[in-house]
C-alpha cells in the first residue's frame, strides 16, 4: 500500500531530524581540529619568534665581547705609543704618536658608546623574550586541552554518529526514491543542511520569509508537499516537532 502524503512528510521530517543531529556532531569535532590546528601554528610561530630573539641576544653579546677586547686592544696600543714617546728624537714623531694616543681614545669612546646601546637592546630584548616565553607556556597548555578535547570528543562522537547513520539509513529506505532524491538536494545546496522545515511564527524556519495564512492552512492539512515560495525547502506543521521518531529510526 503506498505511503500517504503524511506518512511521506512525516518520513522526510524524521530523517531531517537523523541528519541534523549528525551536523551537529561534525559541527562540534569540525570546530576543534580547526583550533587545534591554530594552536600549533600560534606555537610554532612562537617558537621561531623566541629562537630569533635568542639568536639577535647572542648576536649582541658577542659585539658586546668584541668591542671590550677592542677596548683591551686600544689601552695597549695606547701604552705602548706613550712608551715609545719617551724614546722619540723629535717633535714629529711625538705628535704622530700622540695623535695614534687619541684615535684609540676616540675609538674607545665609540666602542664603550657601543657597549651602552647593546646592552639596552639586550635588557629591551629580553623582556621580549620573556613575554614571548609566557604566551608560549600558555599556547602550549591550551594546545594539550583542545587536543585532549579532541581526543575524547572524536572518540565520543564516532560511535555517535555511526548509530545515527544507521538510522538515517534505516529511514532512507522508508522514503521514495524521486522525494529522497529531492531531498539531498536540498540538502547539499542549503548552507545549514535544512531540506525539511516547519513553520514557526507565521514563517519558514529556514529562510524566515513569512507564509500566507492560507498556504499554512495547506500545510497543516498534511495532503499535499509543499515547498517554501522563496527558499524552496519541504515546509511541514510545526507539530511534526513534537510527534516521536518511528520505531525503526529510534533503533
């Protein structure tokens, strides 16, 4: 005996409801790989951050050292001129030494100047390195929750939905093949997966356009498919909200 136009609606409205149930479950364990992944590029991104850091604060430690034997270098090279300045035979050489006494003065002065900048960066650079640090510390932690909730999510949800696909198959084969053909194909084209929709408040409740008062009449008389004028959805009575899945999709 072939299915009523209720019966028909009535199945459509049920398997609606199977494969809203599983969207959700994909929608909640489609979200967190997503923020898992953001996570772990937010770390790597910190972590090449703070190998930079540490690199530019060895760079400046190593001028820092070059400079101070620079320094080290000057004070001899200033000892030995004004030794050999003792020993000078005349005016010339004198004051060709003194003026090599004040190059590596000057030069000393640059190279201490140097040092006073370097270190500033290095204090500047380290506080960096340490606000770095924490965020990282912290990325790290909420990186092990969000897999955690992953894990235990996916684990959860597979069985989940795995039972639900059952149904939905289940129900399938409870639904013509011109309506379930329809129906997929609303359901692939609306961006909330809705093919099958009530009526709520006087309107569609997938595109929320209201539905004349004598269209809502036709729809609550259950003998005639009906689809929405605007968005082009299966519109059923808001009642079939409340009536009980069949036996075969509950098992």
């Amino acid at each position: 005996m072939e299915a009523t136009v209720e019966q028909k609606l009535k199945a459509l409205y049920d398997l609606q409801t199977i494969h809203s149930e599983i969207d959700k479950i994909r929608t909640v364990r489609g979200e967190l790989p997503m923020e898992v992944a953001d996570l772990e590029d937010d770390v790597a991104g910190l972590e090449t951050r703070i190998h930079k850091i540490k690199d530019e604060i060895n760079g400046l430690e190593d001028e820092i050292v070059n400079k101070k034997n620079g320094i080290k270098q000057s004070l001899q090279l200033i000892k030995k001129y004004e030794e050999q300045q003792n020993n000078v035979k005349n005016n010339r050489e004198y004051e060709a030494l003194s003026k090599e006494i004040e190059i590596q003065g000057l030069d000393m002065q640059v190279a201490e100047k140097k040092i006073k900048e370097f270190t500033f960066e290095i204090s500047a650079k380290t506080k960096i390195l340490e606000t770095a640090e924490l965020s990282l510390d912290e990325r790290k932690k909420d990186l092990d929750l969000k897999k955690g909730e992953l894990d235990v999510i996916t684990q959860e949800t597979e069985k989940d939905e795995q039972a639900l696909l059952k149904k939905a198959e289940k129900a399938e084969k409870g639904i013509e093949e011109r309506l379930l053909s329809a129906y997929h194909k609303l359901r692939n084209n609306a961006k909330n997966g809705l093919a099958v929709v009530t009526i709520q408040r006087d309107s569609c409740s997938g595109c929320f356009n209201k539905i004349p008062p004598q269209r809502q009449s036709d729809i609550r008389q259950r003998k005639k498919i009906i689809v929405c004028e605007h968005c082009g959805r299966i519109l059923v009575d808001e009642a079939f909200a409340g009536e009980p899945l069949p036996a075969e999709a509950n098992n």
